[in-house]
C-alpha cells in the first residue's frame, strides 16, 4: 500500500476541493468557536478545511482514530511536534532569505534553510523508525520516509549541503581597520589580545565581576555594505568554496518533497485537536473515542459536555451529562427551567456526532454515536421576532425545508421552535411536527417549554434541566431523564421560602 | 591578589548573613555606641564594624587569635595603618572621578578608552602601595600584615608595572585594529577577535600583510557616512571582547582596593576605639578565648564600654571567676549595677569574638556559637498575660534556634507576672537549659527562682550579687554571693523621697 495521506486512507476519500466555509449548523452549535480555538495559532496550516468535512465511512473514520491513538504516544507526539517546529523554522528562514539582498548572504540562507530541512526528515525518520506504530496511516508514511530518506536525491542533497557547511565554518580571516580602509586576508594565528590582557591582570581576579560586552544590535539578517564587501573579498579569498556555494544555489530551488510538505499540513489536524483536548483532559474532563454505527440508532455518551461553553468557563465547573437511546427511542425532549442547560444539552448532542464524524474523539467517558448523512439544526434567533407572522412563516418555511432533505439516517437540532406563536398555536404545530418526525425515524433533539411533547409516544424520551433544591436560583446545568412534570423547580422555590407543604404544617400553628 | 586581613583563607563578606537575633543583640546591648565610636560619624566604618562584631560568633579560634595580633600590629603602627587605608580610599575615590555613562557604556571603543584611563591611575596608587610595602614591612609581626606586604612585593614588581604600562599604551590602537573573524550565521561575520602580533611592535601591522598575500583592500568613499559608522561599529565589534577584558580587570583591581579598605576598616575602627578609650583612662586586654566546648568565664576589672563611652569616664570595674559554671545568677540591689554588668558581659563576649580588645584588664572565656539577649521590654505593663504571652514567644523564637555552646543573657525575664508563676517557669526553661550545658547569665529579682538554685545546691551555679552598704547607698561593685530576699526597693523609695538622696539618685539614673 503506498502511502496517499495521513488524513485519508484512499485518494477518493480525500476532499476533491477544500472548502473554507463552514457548514451551516456551525453557528447554531457554536462549532465555529471549537474549530477557531482549536486553529488558533495554526493559522499558517489551513486547518479549517480538514475540520468542515464531515467523512461518510466508518472506516474512514477508524483510520483517523488508529492515528490519534498512535499520536496520544507522548514520545512520538513531541517528535512529531518537534518535526512542525522544525518545518516552521524552515519556512521562516526561507522567506527571509528571500528577501536579502547581497548574494552570498541570501545564499547562504538558502543553506542553512535546507540544514534545517535535512535535519528535520533526518530526525523523524528516526525517531519514526524507534516508534512503537500501530495505525495504517502511520505505518505507510514511515515506509515513505524511509524510502525518501534514503534516496539518492536526497542523501546527495545532505552530502552537498554538509560539506559546504565545513567548508564555510573552516573560513577564518583577518581585517586590518586603520582609518577608512580595510585590508582582508587569511587568518594567520596572530594571539588573541583579550587572553592576555585577561592574563596580565589575572592576579588580581577577586570573582564575579559585571560583563562589559556590548550587545550590537541586528541579527544575521542584518549586513550593511561595508560588511557586504568583506564578504566579497573574503570570497575571492576562498574561491572555490563561494563557486560551489553558487551552483548549490541553483541546482537546488526544488528540494522541498511534496508528500513530506503535506504530511507536516495534515499531521496539524491531529496535533491541534489533541493540545486541545488536553487542556480539558487536565481538569479532569474526559474523552474518548466513540463507537460509529452506520446502522443501530442506539446512541449513548457518560459525562459528556459542550465543548464550546468549558472553553470559556473555568474548567472545574463543567458540568457533564449522560445520556442514551434505546430500542426505539429517537427524540430527546428537553424541558425545565430556564438557562439550566438545556440549549446546551442540544449542542452538545450535535458536537457531539459532528466531531466523531470527522474522526476525532468527543468529550465523555464512553460513548456510542451515529454515522449520520446530514445533520440540520434549528435555532430560533431573538432579534428576528419583529414581524410575528412573518417569523413563524419562515420557520415553517425552513422545517418544510429540513424536513424534505432529511433522510432517516439524519440528525435534527431544534431548539425553542415556534416561540412566536400562541401557546395553543405552539402545542398544534409541535405535535404535527413530531409526528412527521417520528415517521422519519431520525435522531432528534428539541429543547420546548411544552411538557405534552416529552411522553407523546415511545419514541420520544423526556430530559429535564434541574436546580438545587436548596437555592433553586443556582442551576445544577444537570439534564436528567425524567418525566416532564414542571414540579422539581416549583418545590425549590417553595422550599427556599418555606412554603412546602411540610413547612407551612410547622408554621401555621394552630 | 587578596588583602586577607579579616581571614586567613578567604575575604570579609560585607553582605553575609548576621545572627537572626542581631536588631535584639543591637539594642540590649547598646551596640550602637560602641559602633559608632569606631566609626567617628564614618558611615562606612559604621557599617564594617556592625557587620564585623555581629558576625564575629561564626569564628574560630584561630581566626581570633589571626586577627588580634594583626590588631597588635595596628595599635604599634597605627599611622602607617591609616595610610594604607587611606590608599585604597583614594584610589576608590579616583575611579568613580572617570566619567562612565550610560551613553558610554553602549560603544566597547569607549569602554575600552575608559579602562585605560582608570588603569592608568589604578598603577600610580598600586605604586602607592608598592613602597608603603617596601619602606615599612619589617615593623610588622603578624602574619595578615607579613603575608600581604610579601604578596605586594611578589606582584607588584617593577618589570610587571612595565608590562602593564605597556600594554595600556598599546591598547590605545594608534596603528590601527587587527580582527580576525568567522563567517557566522548567514554569512555574517562572527567571532570577532583583536589580535596582537607575534613580532615587534614598530610596523608590525604593515609588515604582516606586506609578506602574506593575497590581500585584498576595500576603501570607503570619502562622503560615505552610513559606511564610517559602519565601519566604526566593525571596528567596536572587533574589540568588544579586549574591552571587557580591560573594564573587568578595573573591577578586580577595584574589588582589590575595596576588600583592603574594607578589611582594614575593621581595624581602623579598633583604633578609633581605642583612642577613646585611652584618653579617658579605660584598660583593654587582649583576652584569651577557649574553645567553644569548654566552660571558662574569668575577668578582672571588666566595664561596660557603652556606658564608659557615654560618661566619658572611668567607671567601676568587676571581677568574677566563674570558670566552669554554666550558670551565673545575679541578683541585689535595684540600681546596683546589675544590668551594666550583664552588657559588660555580652559586649566583652562579642568583642572577643570579633579579634578585638577586651574591655577589661583580663578577660577569658569560651566561645559561644550563639549569643542570645532576653530582655525585659518596656511594652505596656497592664497587660500582663499580654506580655508573658509576648515573653514566652520569644523565648520560644530563641529555643528554635539555639546550640549546646551558646550563651543567653536573661534580663529580669518572666517577672511579667506574680513571682510564684515567674519563678515556675523560670526555672522549668533554666534547668532544660543547664542540662543541655548552655551558659546562661540570669539577671533576677525572682527570688524563689534564685534561691532555688542554691537549696538545691546546683553545683555549676554561681551567684553575683549587687551591694549594698549598710547605708543604703550602692558600689555598683558585684560580689559573689547568694539571693537576698528584698531587692531593696525600700531603699530606692527612700531615696527618691528623701531630699538628700535627690542628687545621688540622678546619678545612678545615668548608670541604669
């Protein structure tokens, strides 16, 4: 098997043409914020493409996850991350040497910027043939960088490129500075001034003393003429080292291996999605790969949680959540309590499925997630609820919409629908709609204030958001499964003020 | 080169550590008055002398005995002692004169030039020394001063200063700069080196690169401005490294001057003192310190120096012989001269132990490791629980850090409540205390406590006591003798309301 891509098993798998827009049920499930804060940082690598094409293959899916297995290696992730570095490096030094001017000095940029391309195939060949690889995709590209490692086109380019560099650090000369010349040549073991002043004055070293050295400013892409003519003289001093130096310069404009350049691209989506996850993982949040059914409808994740909202809390107060679907159960209905979860809940389900089906692991201790063929989501928007009629005929426009695309291998996210109606209005139109739903036989989640939705039939499975019963203005964010009955908030707060039935037993004394 | 004058083996650290207790130490004892006797409003003397009496507890003996016969040497030469410390003062002095800013500090070209400059002087003031070294060395005895004017004489020869001269001259560049260099980082010139030739100094420049060829020369244009800074900035390049290496010689030879001033300080502080001491008719012994494990207190005629200087007067003078005694418990009458004893105690203590005089015509005993003071202190008296408490949490402060051979000085403790309490827990911390073999000295008024130890006949114990005469009136003389039960507060009342005491009382206000 010759190697293709470390994202994609098999060239039609690939993506034909990289999007850089995202889906459009990013925003609803704030993925948008996920994806930017896993890129961030990785701006020069274009990640964002890999991560707005969902795969349809459940292999697919298994080769990313053998290679996030290999990479969670913390030895083979710091060789790879060293690799990166190395590249960036690279790149950086390549661009500057493009821009200077005098020509042995960019010429000799160009050297070092290979240097440091050797260095960097040189030492992930070895550290990859030292690694313990289990993944295929893994497995390929070492057979890859062994053959190119050792090529005949590139171990001539790390002979050249070594012996010009002896050739260069064995160049030694000396300047005579008088007045406004300079006179060059060859170095010729003259003593070095500073030792025996140091020496002279030795008896009277009492210890630490300050460093006088003057910093100069500029680095060694700084060179004014005048330091631009030595090197011109110190050349024709050593002729034919600057001649080779010269047609290196030439000969070698392509030495960059194309599969190798875009492994180092690739290989980012795994490494950004996985420094991501640690950050989680060291507040003790959990992660892991999901098992990918294409055909059981049977979903479930422990201790889940939306991945957008821990990346702006502090990380010890997430709150996690379970959930499953069993047997025929399809549609999550999610009731209770205001700002106690619930649209979060929502997300969560459809990160969820989202990030398994671009092959990454998802938030949870274990779960078991659907390979779905579209995923649609249907936020309300507030700001829009100017026009009533016009904003319940555009729901109704974009539901009509789904649903004619949905197919029962769909997922659908619908949160708060039809809040620009009467409460009758909303039940009639809810109930239309889950029956339309249910007869798709798709996986649903639909946050509604309407209790009747949660036990219409045995497809649908009742979630409530729930509070402290002590304080019930604190929200626990937990979501449980449990029948929609609009009590547990209640009792709270008629606890809180002592009003519960026991209580007011006790107060109201005869 | 080192002075050597404070150690044997190594230098006086100006900024080394202190005892933890020393502000206590400073107060109890009044340590202020001695310093700034030797000082003579010198802030810097001020300065070496507190470091030197505070840290002399680390020293061993033969550190003692190193410095006291340097001392001797000072109080037998003390003008030629004053001239080398005012050597080292001047050439101090001078290289602060040479303008170095911050400006300056950025061009190595400048650096350089300024090294030269202060070397310059640094030589004259070394010659300076040469002589004083040359001239006077056979009137000293001792081994600091021997071992440093042989030294001076070893280095600083006149073939040295010749080579010295000579470089400086050199160093000035007048024929040009020779660099070599590397070609570094993207074809950067690296590693750049002054070198100096291997043949004779006239047209050596010329003559290398007139038989070594190929050699290529590049001409700046005239008008080239960017290009004469450029070349400047290869030319500093070139000599950065000489011109630390000249810069850090001055500060060596600085640090030299600064250590032998500082090390001298000490001892020009010794003899300020003991000016002062002379002219108002106070003896000074050099004691004799015994090693930290054995137990010796002797003295003869020893006085509180603080209140000696403070007086400008001969005061009374004690004697005591208290060798082999852990513990001396003073007690008697309330102005008897208890307190002064009890500071002549800890000051001779401290003097000894820093190499110097002794206040006192003989004084000898063991070295402590440690020396603690427990005062009394003057907070408010109301709260009595308040300031048992505060007592017993210095006290405890004091325990953590105490060793078998240190000393603690006990000024009226734990009277801060009745006498029954006082005396409990006085003597429950004085019998741990004496069997750990620590040497204590007890100022008291606890007379249970006190007396405690005599009942039990505690055989390491000694017993001082203020007299009295049969008038009432004091000596402020101790004599060895057991607790009385009054501390004739009887006496002190009559005096301050009887008219005829009105004068002598005044005058035992200054001695308390």
């Amino acid at each position: 098997m010759t190697f293709q891509s470390i994202l994609f098993e098999r060239t039609d798998d690939s993506i034909k043409k990289e999007t850089l827009e995202a889906p459009v049920f990013f925003v609803d499930l704030n993925l948008d914020q996920i994806i930017d804060a896993i890129t961030v940082g990785k701006q020069e690598y274009n990640l964002k493409p890999f991560f707005y094409t969902p795969l349809n293959a459940i292999d697919a899916i298994k080769y990313r996850h053998e290679i996030f297995r290999d990479l969670e290696n913390k030895k083979l992730f710091e060789d790879i991350k060293s690799f990166s570095q190395k590249m960036r490096t690279m790149r950086e030094h390549l661009a500057k040497g493009d821009k200077l001017y005098y020509k042995y000095q960019k010429e000799r940029w160009f050297l070092e910027t290979i240097e440091i391309y050797c260095d960097a195939v040189n030492r992930l060949f070895r550290d990859l043939s030292l690694a313990d690889l289990k993944s295929r995709g893994f497995l390929a590209f070492r057979e890859y960088l062994t053959d190119y490692a050792n090529s005949e086109r590139f171990t001539s380019l790390l002979a050249e490129t070594k012996k010009l560099f002896d050739d260069l650090s064995s160049v030694k000369y000396c300047m005579l500075i008088k007045d406004a010349s300079i006179k060059v040549r060859k170095y010729a073991s003259e003593i070095d001034y500073s030792a025996i002043v140091e020496q002279t004055f030795e008896k009277f070293k009492q210890g630490g003393v300050k460093d006088y050295r003057v910093r100069f400013l500029g680095g060694p892409a700084d060179m004014n003429h005048v330091e631009a003519a030595v090197l011109d003289l110190v050349a024709k001093l050593y002729p034919d080292t600057f001649l080779y130096l010269d047609n290196y310069f030439v000969k070698n404009s392509n030495y960059l291996d194309e599969t190798i350049g875009v492994f180092d691209r690739e290989i980012q989506f795994y490494v950004a999605y996985l420094e991501f996850v640690k950050t989680f993982e060291r507040a003790g949040l959990k992660f892991c790969y999901p098992q990918i059914s294409d055909k059981s409808k049977e979903v479930y994740d422990y201790e889940g949680f939306d991945l957008a909202l821990a990346c702006k809390l502090e990380k010890s107060s997430v709150v996690c959540n379970d959930f499953y679907l069993k047997g025929k159960e399809r549609i999550f209905v999610v009731s209770g309590p205001n700002q106690g979860g619930k649209t979060t809940f929502a997300r969560t389900f459809g990160q969820l499925h989202y990030l398994a089906s671009i092959g990454c692991p998802v938030p949870g201790r274990e779960a078991q997630l659907f390979l779905f063929d579209r995923l649609f989501t249907h936020f309300e928007k507030e700001e829009d609820i100017k026009n009533l009629r016009g904003k319940l005929q555009d729901d109704l426009v974009r539901i009509h919409s789904i649903l004619d695309q949905a197919t029962s291998d769909s997922i659908i996210v619908m949160n708060e629908i039809f809040t620009s109606t009467t409460i009758q209005d909303q039940i009639f139109l809810s109930k239309k709609l889950i029956e339309k739903i249910i007869g798709l036989d798709l996986l649903c989640v639909w946050v509604t204030f309407i209790d009747e939705l949660a036990s219409f039939t045995e497809q649908t499975v009742s979630m409530v958001s729930t509070v402290v019963p002590e304080n019930p203005t604190l929200r626990t964010y937990k979501i449980v499964r449990r029948p929609a009955d609009g009590l547990a908030y209640a009792i709270a707060i008629a606890e809180k003020y002592q009003l519960t039935y026991d209580d007011l037993k006790e107060r109201i004394k005869s | 080169m080192k002075a050597f004058l404070m150690f044997r083996d190594h230098d006086f650290d100006l900024k080394g550590k202190l005892p933890s207790n020393e502000q206590a130490l400073t107060q109890d004892l009044e340590l202020n008055t001695v310093f700034n006797s030797m000082a003579l409003g010198d802030e810097f003397l001020f300065e070496v002398a507190r470091r030197a009496v505070l840290s002399g507890l680390e020293n061993d003996l033969s550190t003692i005995l190193y410095r006291q016969d340097i001392l001797r040497d000072c109080l037998k030469n003390p003008s030629i002692v004053r001239d080398i410390y005012n050597v080292a003062v001047e050439a101090i002095g001078s290289e602060k004169k040479v303008y170095f800013g911050y400006y300056f500090s950025k061009y190595p070209s400048s650096i350089l030039s300024r090294s030269i400059e202060v070397l310059q002087i640094f030589v004259v003031m070394l010659k300076k020394l040469k002589n004083i070294a040359d001239r006077h060395a056979g009137k000293f005895e001792s081994e600091g001063f021997t071992t440093l004017f042989t030294m001076l004489k070893k280095e600083l020869s006149n073939e040295y200063f010749a080579i010295v001269e000579n470089h400086l001259r050199e160093l000035k560049l007048r024929d040009g700069v020779l660099i070599s260099a590397e070609l570094g980082e993207g074809n950067k010139g690296t590693n750049y080196i002054l070198r100096k030739s291997q043949e004779e100094r006239q047209s050596w420049i010329e003559r290398i690169f007139a038989k070594k060829p190929p050699v290529y020369t590049f001409k700046l244009h005239p008008r080239d401005e960017n290009g004469a800074r450029a070349l400047s900035e290869l030319r500093d390049r070139g000599i950065n490294l000489v011109a630390n290496a000249l810069a850090q010689s001055t500060d060596h030879i600085l640090s030299f001057f600064s250590m032998l001033r500082m090390e001298l300080a000490f001892y020009v502080g010794c003899l300020n003192l003991h000016v002062q001491l002379t002219e108002i008719g106070e003896p000074v012994s050099f004691p004799v310190p015994v090693a930290n494990r054995e137990r010796k207190h002797s003295l003869e005629g020893l006085y509180d120096v603080c209140l000696a200087l403070t007086m400008k007067q001969k005061i009374v003078g004690n004697d005591m012989n208290a060798d082999s005694n852990n513990l001396v418990i003073i007690t008697g009458a309330n102005q008897g001269g208890k307190s002064t004893f009890l500071r002549g105690i800890g000051l001779s203590q401290l003097m000894m132990q820093c190499g110097m005089f002794a206040p006192a015509e003989s004084f000898s005993s063991n070295i402590c490791d440690c020396l603690f003071t427990h005062y009394k202190r003057e907070e408010d008296v109301t709260m009595k629980s308040g300031k048992l408490d505060e007592e017993l949490s210095r006290m405890s402060d004091i325990v953590d850090k105490i060793t078998p051979n240190s000393m603690i000085l006990f000024n009226e403790s734990f009277a801060a409540t009745n006498e029954r309490e006082g005396s409990e827990i006085a003597r429950q911390i004085v019998s741990a205390l004496l069997e750990k073999r620590l040497k204590l000295f007890f100022v008291t008024h606890l007379y249970e406590f006190a007396h405690g130890f005599v009942d039990k006949k505690t055989e390491n114990a000694f017993f001082l006591r203020a007299e009295r005469q049969a008038d009432g009136g004091r000596t402020f003389k101790l004599v060895e003798g057991e607790p009385l039960q009054t501390s004739y507060g009887e006496d002190l009342y009559n005096m301050i309301f009887d008219d005829k005491g009105t004068e002598a009382c005044s005058q035992r206000n200054n001695v308390e």
